[in-house]
C-alpha cells in the first residue's frame, strides 16, 4: 500500500517570501503521479500541480514549482513571492498510473496549513 | 466550469439517523467519489463509483454506502449514524480517461452526529 507523509502540521510565511512544504511517499510503483493540492478556507480543493514520476523534470505553475527526487520518494512543494490568497491546507497526494487512464483514486497525506502574513 | 455540487454546506443529525449526503456534478463525469476529511488525518477514501449503479470501497467503508442510479449523482448514506460519523465529507468527480489525478471537489459538508 501507498502512504503519503507531510511532516509540517503547519507554516507561516511573509507575504513575498518564499516556503517550501515537504512531502515524502512510500511505493513499490515504478509509474505513478504525484499531486500538491490546495484547500482554502471556502473548503473547495483544487489541483495546484502535478508531476508524473517517468518525467525527470519538475513541474512548474507559474510561482508554484516542485523538487521531485524520486530516489529518495521526495517531493516538496516550493511557493515563491507568497501572497495572502495561498493561505490554506495544502496536501500532497499519490495516484499510481493506470494503464488506459481511470480510476484516479488517490493518497492523501494529513495536509499542511500555510498562513501566508500581512 | 465542471461543478460539484453538495446539498449541504452543514448537517446536523442524532445518533441511529439514517443520513444522506448527495452530490451532483454538470460535466458527465464517469468517475465519482467521497472522501472523509478528519483534523490530522488527511483525506480518506471511503467509496468510488466508475460508472452508473457500479462502485467499489475505498479504505474506510464501514458503516457507508453508496447509491449511483444516474451517472451525474452519488449519494453517500449513513445507515445509523454515529458520533465517530462527525466528520467533513468531501464529493468529487473526475472524467472516465485523461484526468491524471486532477479531481474536481464540491465544497464539503460537515456532519454533525449528536
């Protein structure tokens, strides 16, 4: 089984700055996705970025950017010049790939609450 | 814009109620699915549906079920609701191919067991 762990319960940052939340996985899976979703306090999730583990590139989204190291099973979310509307729970979240698409049952892990500061 | 609708924003209900949570997405997606939110647990699956009056079990179906008789609503129901039921239940939906994990989540419901 897959499990999906965030070792920061919470994190603060300045408004403009830079953070970085952590994430780290546990898979026998050579194909698989990898996923930071964010949930603001109006409670709808919404993808922020994905990576697919056969690319050795990391994603990137505008300020958001991953560092996929996928020896270690590591994959940290990098947030730059922070603004107060990325306040929120961020969670990272695992999908093995399925070969002709579907499914799309994903891992969570237990989320990080970022609180971006004025 | 694909929505996922959830009928409740908050829901309160007594021990031993029988509870229906319903969700509605617009972009006849194939695939569907609830999740329980837990403080410092994560997200949970508890139930997912591939297609109309099919589902299979998530990690935590006891004490769920589900009903899908059309393709855009999954009902998630509570036969006899418990206080270890207060939690935040999350719908989602997802296209049948080429979603690669993006799912589309409605805004939850938080159930209240008293």
């Amino acid at each position: 089984a897959q499990t999906v762990t965030q070792s920061q319960p919470e994190m603060s940052v300045q408004e403009a700055e830079t953070v970085t939340l952590s994430c780290t996985y546990d898979t026998s899976e050579n194909n698989y996705y990898l996923f930071w979703y964010k949930q603001p306090p109006s409670r709808q999730m919404i993808l922020v970025i994905r990576q697919e583990a056969y690319k050795q590139q990391n994603a990137t989204e505008n300020r958001f950017s991953v560092n996929f190291q996928k020896a270690a099973k590591s994959f940290s979310l990098k947030i730059s010049d922070s603004q107060l509307g990325d306040t929120a729970m961020y969670f990272c979240a695992f999908m093995k790939h399925y070969r002709g698409g579907g499914s799309e049952k994903l891992v969570f892990g237990k989320g990080t609450k970022l609180t971006v500061n004025p | 814009d694909v929505k996922v609708t959830q009928s409740s924003r908050y829901l309160v209900k007594r021990t031993g109620e029988k509870v229906f949570l319903e969700c509605v997405q617009d972009m006849d997606h194939e695939n569907m699915f609830w999740y329980r939110q837990d403080p410092g647990l994560g997200l949970r699956l508890i139930y997912f549906s591939y297609d109309v009056k099919m589902k299979e079990k998530g990690d935590i179906p006891e004490g769920y079920s589900v009903s899908r008789e059309k393709k855009e609503r999954f009902s998630l129901i509570l036969e006899s609701a418990s206080t270890n039921q207060t939690s935040m239940y999350l719908c989602a939906s997802a296209p049948g191919t080429g979603a690669r994990g993006k799912l589309f989540f409605g805004s939850g419901t938080q159930l209240s067991v008293l």
